[in-house]
C-alpha cells in the first residue's frame, strides 16, 4: 500500500495547504470511512468542475486545484487522493472510456477520471468527485459504488487499473493547455487494445 500513500510531484499532499484542509476535514470523525466521505463531499461538492463552470485556469497539482478551487475530473481526482493519503487513507487513481459524441454512442471517446481508495471493512471502493449536476450524481455509499457515469456503450469500458499516479495521456493535456476549453477540445483517450501498453504511470 506504500505507494498509495506516497506524498508526490501531482499528489502532492504534504504542501501546507493540502495537509491543513486534509487535517480540517478528518476534525471530529472518528473512523476513516467518515474521514474519506469527508474528503470525497468536499472535492465533490467545493471544488468547480472546469467545464461546468467555465473556469480557469487549467490545474494538474493537487495543490493548485485547492489554491484555484477549480480542476477537471483529472485535477479533482488528484486532490481527492492527496487529501485521503494525508489522513493515512489508502488512494489512487482510476479511468474510465466514456463516448462523448452528441447522440451519446460511439466515437469519440475520452478519458474520465475518477478514484479507488482502501477501506478495510469495505476493500478497494472507487468514488467519483467530478461533481454533480443534471442527470449526474455521483455518492459515497460503500460498498456500493454510485459513480456519475455508467458503462452503456460498445468501447466505453471502466479501466481495471488503480494508479498511483497520475497516467501520460492526462498530465499530456493539462500541462499543454492553458484554458478550461482548450482542455475540452483535447480531450485525452486511448484505444482500448494498448491501454495497458500505453498507460504508463509518470513517476514523480
């Protein structure tokens, strides 16, 4: 589990900002279930979704999504897993394929990031901290996974791998693009055939 706990370059939680809100949001809970719903309530609910909101800029770091209060999924699943790991919560990072064509089937796809964090009563359980909005809720309720985005269509599928990092094609965009939409016409995906070729974790 070592690596799941591990302060690094993008969950970076042991920068002072990172560790005092992980530490505010475990005050008063008294087992790590209600520390990671916590957690998972903030992120979900406090920090704006880029595209939903229409905000910049482009964030990456965990600490740069709490400093600018905004991050695609990517971003958000990154301070989610920082805030986990500084409270000694087992957490990495997960993805799914999901298309994005306008009829909601088929072509093209992208890539949507959510997390899996480690609970001993419950094993690994994932979340999905993108936020909520018309027709996507996503919620803590182990062992019941209740993510924003089922798998409905032939080559959407949900990725098996927990990362501890952060995967290339992600940290390829949002270190590249310097808007919210330039991230929304970039959108990361990989074919399902290579994806265990291609997804390299990026070490820290």
């Amino acid at each position: 589990m070592h690596q799941y706990l591990e302060s690094t370059k993008y969950i970076d939680w042991k920068t002072p900002e990172v560790l005092t809100r992980a530490k505010s949001l475990a005050a008063g809970a008294d087992c790590p279930e209600l520390v990671a719903e916590k957690c998972f309530v903030f992120v979900r609910d406090q920090i704006k979704h880029s595209w939903d909101h229409e905000c910049d800029p482009v964030t990456c770091k965990a600490s740069d999504v709490l400093k600018h209060g905004t991050g695609y999924c990517y971003a958000k699943s990154h301070l989610l897993a920082a805030l986990l790991r500084a409270n000694g919560i087992p957490a990495g990072l997960c993805y799914q394929r999901l298309t994005i064509s306008d009829d909601g089937d088929g072509p093209p796809y992208c890539l949507h990031g959510l997390n899996a964090l480690y609970l001993k009563e419950h094993g690994w359980y994932r979340v999905d901290a993108r936020g909520n909005k018309e027709g996507v809720s996503a919620d803590f309720c182990p062992p019941t996974e209740h993510l924003a985005f089922p798998i409905v269509t032939a080559g959407e599928a949900d990725l098996p791998e927990i990362w501890a990092e952060p995967i290339t094609p992600v940290l390829d965009v949002l270190l590249s693009k310097n808007t919210y939409r330039e991230v929304a016409d970039n959108l990361p995906d990989i074919q399902l055939n290579t994806a265990n070729k291609a997804m390299h974790a990026t070490s820290a």
